[in-house]
C-alpha cells in the first residue's frame, strides 16, 4: 500500500524526511533522524537552513525550533539537551510579552515565500510559541523561557477571535499539555466550537497574510496522523484511526457534510455537542 509513497519519498525527499518515513514505516532507527535534524542547527543553538523549506534563511528562525521539537517527538527520540540548548536561543529572540515572533528578519534577506515577509520589529505570536511551549511541556523540560511565553499564550488564547488554522492548531498543542488542566480544559471547549464550525473564507498566517489558496483548510486538515480524535478527558493513548472505544469520536463526526471529511447528512448539532464537552485533541505529529 506505501510502494508509491516511499518511491515518491525516495525519489524527492530530503535525508531528513527520508530518515523519518523510514522510523515510521520501516522500523528504521529513530536517532537517525535525530541526526539528519541536526544538520539544520546552528551554533546559537536554534534552528534554520530552511528545515522549514518555505524560506531559505540559514540563520535561527521560531518556526524551525517548532520543526526540530516535533520531529524529534514525533519519532520517539526527543532529544533534551538540544531542546533545552533552542530554549536558551527562545530566550534571546523573546519580545516584552514573552513569546517569540512567527518569523525574525533575516527571513527577508533570503528567498521566501510572500507570506514569510517580516517586519523591522515583529510582536510575539501564537504560532509558533504555543506550538513550542506544546512539545516542551509534554516532555517536562523545565527552562526559563516556559513561564513567560506559557503567560503569553494565556493571555493571547484569552483574546483569540479567529478560527485560522495556523494559529488554533499551536494553540492546541499548548492546551494540551499545559500543566493548568482545569484552565485547560475550558479553553479547549472554546476552541473546540470554533474548529467544529470554521469560518469560510481565505486563510492567513500567522501574521494576518493571506496564505495561498490550499492553506484554505478545514478541521481534518489539521490532522498531522489520522490518529487525531476527539475524545474525552481521559487523555489516554488513542490506538490509531478505525478503532473508536465507548465514549470517543472521530473527528469527522464532528464536522457538517460541507467540510472536508465530513459525512453527508451530519446534523450541525453534533458542532454544539462538540463545544460542550471537554475534549482533548490528542496524535502524534502537532498534538502527541
């Protein structure tokens, strides 16, 4: 069944994503991605080298850190010491509100993408601190720079009023694995209404760029596996997608029949019914 998948990989892939289809299919050692992923850091002990191909910038950049953290997660190798030595360059790119920008300047000197155009001075933003805080927080890695940018997105998810995807799914990395679980978990139930109902309507980055037209995305695109569920809070380990336990749901069952994955004829008050409960977005990837 990946006989077309891993030729397309083989033939167009770089070593790194290789190396990772490789530990997720083939049995392949985890460390060796860790090693591929190594190539992309840089002496500040951040990430760069265009590990997220979108921009070519060799120097550190939030979103690669985001990149590192959840490769290395999501293949079962997570590597404190590297993590802890990105905290240490988090700490030193932090504006006044305490997270970090989605995109530092040097991004401009370099080819890029319209949307990674940054500004002289970039505020602090969601994505990527919440994604970052998200991957740190499950693994317990205690630095300096967690309590202050956890206080950042606080406060950010406090005045959240978009539905954007770049921007809900790092903040449901950090509601899920905040230490607060009770604030946690009210925050998801509101967060969870807005990805069951999504606003139509052209995406934007993180920093209120209209994105190309396949960033248009629904809730199941914000599923890095299809082990995504919404479930209850028991927060215990799905068992993959086609095996639902008494009292978890897919995340399609949520959705109406005009949404990407969504079954036709599904009442729009499975939406409202999504909303009330709080649920935990769990899998591996973005959320693990």
């Amino acid at each position: 069944m990946l006989t077309k998948a891993r030729d397309f990989i083989l033939r167009n892939a770089r070593l790194l994503e290789r190396r990772r289809f490789a530990a997720e299919f083939e049995a392949g050692p985890a460390l060796a991605v860790v090693s591929a992923l190594a190539a992309y850091r840089n002496a500040d002990g951040g990430f760069g080298a265009a590990l997220e191909p979108d921009k070519r910038d060799p120097a550190s950049q939030p979103v690669d850190v985001q990149f590192a953290l959840e490769t290395m997660d999501g293949a079962g190798a997570f590597d404190r010491q590297m993590a802890l030595r990105a905290c240490d360059w988090l700490v030193t790119v932090s504006t006044a509100e305490g997270g970090v920008p989605f995109a530092l300047p040097s991004v401009n000197d370099f080819p890029h993408a319209p949307w990674w155009d940054c500004e002289a001075n970039p505020p602090a933003n969601l994505n990527p601190t919440a994604a970052i805080l998200g991957v740190l927080l499950k693994h317990r890695v205690e630095h300096a720079w967690i309590a202050p940018a956890s206080a950042f997105c606080w406060d950010g998810i406090a005045k959240i009023d978009r539905t954007e995807f770049h921007e809900l799914m790092p903040v449901l990395a950090f509601l899920a694995h905040a230490p607060d679980r009770a604030r946690a978990d009210r925050a998801m139930r509101d967060v969870l209404g807005r990805i069951a109902a999504p606003r139509r309507g052209r995406a934007r980055s993180g920093r209120g760029r209209l994105c190309p037209p396949a960033a248009r995305m629904g809730p199941l695109a914000g599923q890095p596996l299809p082990k995504i569920v919404f479930r209850r809070g028991d927060r215990k380990t799905s068992e993959g997608a086609g095996r639902e336990a008494a009292g978890r749901w897919r995340l399609a069952d949520f959705l109406g029949s005009d949404q990407p994955g969504g079954r036709t004829g599904m009442a729009r008050d499975r939406n409202a019914q999504c909303a009330q409960n709080p649920e935990v977005i769990r899998g591996a990837g973005v959320i693990g």
